[in-house]
C-alpha cells in the first residue's frame, strides 16, 4: 500500500510568484486535506476536497486554490507569494471525509 | 473558536522517565480529540485518539483520557524510550458538512529523551 506522496519537497520562489504543490492521496482514499506548518506552530488547516468538491475551508485568502483529480490526487497552488507564505505544507488523505487522516512528509516552501 | 493549548517544550528526559505532556482544549459541542506525533525526518503520524468524554486512547505504551469536566487530553507514558524522541501534537476536530473535517492542532511539544 503506497502511503501519500508530496512533490517537491523543498522549493524556493520569490515574492510575488505562484506555486503549485502536488500531492498523491493513499490508495483507496478520496478526501484530501492541505495544511500550512510554520517554523515552530502546528499545522493550520487550509482546505480539504471530497470526490473533488471543496468541502471546507479554513481561515486563508483566495490566493490559496487548489484542485482534486479523478484519481483523488491533488494540487495546492499559491498565487503572489508573500513571505509570510514560507513554511511546510502538508497534504493528508483519508477514507473519507471524516476519516482517519495520513499525511505526507510535505513540501518545504521558501520565499525570498 | 477552538483551540488547543499545550505545554512548551523543549521536554528533556533520562530514558525509563514517566512522561505528561499537558493539552487542554476550548471547544463547541463534542470534539474529538487526538495526538499526532512527528518523528525527525517524517511526517505526522496519528497516536492515539479519543471520540467522547471518558474515553481512553492508547497506542504504543502511550495513553491520554478524554476529561470534559477539564477541558484537558494529557499525554501520558510510564517508561520513555530513546526512540520516543519526536514532537508530539494535541488536536482536536469537529465534523461540520459546511467546513469540512479540519483539524485544529496545538503548536507541538518536542521531547527529547536521553540513554
């Protein structure tokens, strides 16, 4: 069983470009949440899609999109980056939406 | 709105130490409740978890009771080992078909456990 995978994993941008961060979900899972980690906090929920609908959103301003596949995988894309934007963003997939959660390693983003 | 707040770390301890790393929480209605643990080099990985009041979650000789009359979750080990050097996360959830499943998690407490 293949766990979640997340590309790249460390990135560096400058202030003012987009992103876009990938996630590969759990085999069997179709739900999958983003969360942003900065240095020395806890992960901070950003969204979660379920059979590719947005089923909720955390506290973050419409330059974080994302998107769900057919295959469940998914995308994070982050538009005029800000520093404040630097940290470790994790993808988790599940079962279903209210499921057990399984995250990836995450991608390490920098902006300079 | 919720929160979790939990004790700062860095924790050091000797290993064979009993362990408490304190959690309490502020929350509507009935959340459930977890620790996530992150070893260096990994990502978070699920502990152990509680659904309701009075509940106990166990995992790996690691254990924490769900007290609502104390808002609290503590995390507790008898006997700690090297091995169990990580950061380890309180969170909390409520399952909302408007905002999704979110975890809201605490800022993490690193332990350090030496031979």
């Amino acid at each position: 069983e293949t766990g979640v995978t997340q590309s790249p994993t460390h990135l560096i941008k400058t202030r003012g470009q987009q992103v876009t961060l990938r996630c590969s979900s759990q085999s069997g899972h179709n739900t999958v949440s983003w969360y942003q980690q900065a240095l020395g906090q806890g992960p901070q929920f950003i969204f979660q899609y379920y059979r590719e609908e947005e089923n909720g959103r955390g506290n973050f301003p419409p330059r974080f999109s994302g998107l769900q596949f057919p295959n469940y995988s998914s995308e994070l894309n982050v538009n005029a980056l800000e520093l404040d934007d630097s940290a470790l963003y994790l993808c988790a997939s599940s079962l279903d939406w209210t499921g057990e959660l399984f995250f990836g390693e995450g991608s390490r983003l920098t902006v300079l | 709105g919720n929160s979790v707040t939990q004790m700062e770390g860095p924790v050091t301890l000797s290993e064979e130490a009993f362990l408490t790393i304190n959690c309490t929480y502020t929350a509507t209605g009935y959340p459930s409740l977890f620790w996530y643990v992150q070893y260096p080099g990994e990502g978070l990985q699920l502990l152990l978890k509680a659904t309701k009041a009075d509940d106990k979650g166990s995992n790996k000789g690691f254990e924490a009771t769900y007290r609502k009359e104390t808002t609290s979750f503590h995390l507790e080990k008898g006997s700690v080992q090297v091995s169990d050097s990580a950061v380890y996360f309180c969170a909390l959830s409520q399952e909302d078909r408007n905002s999704g499943y979110a975890l809201n998690f605490g800022k993490g407490t690193s332990l350090l456990v030496t031979p």
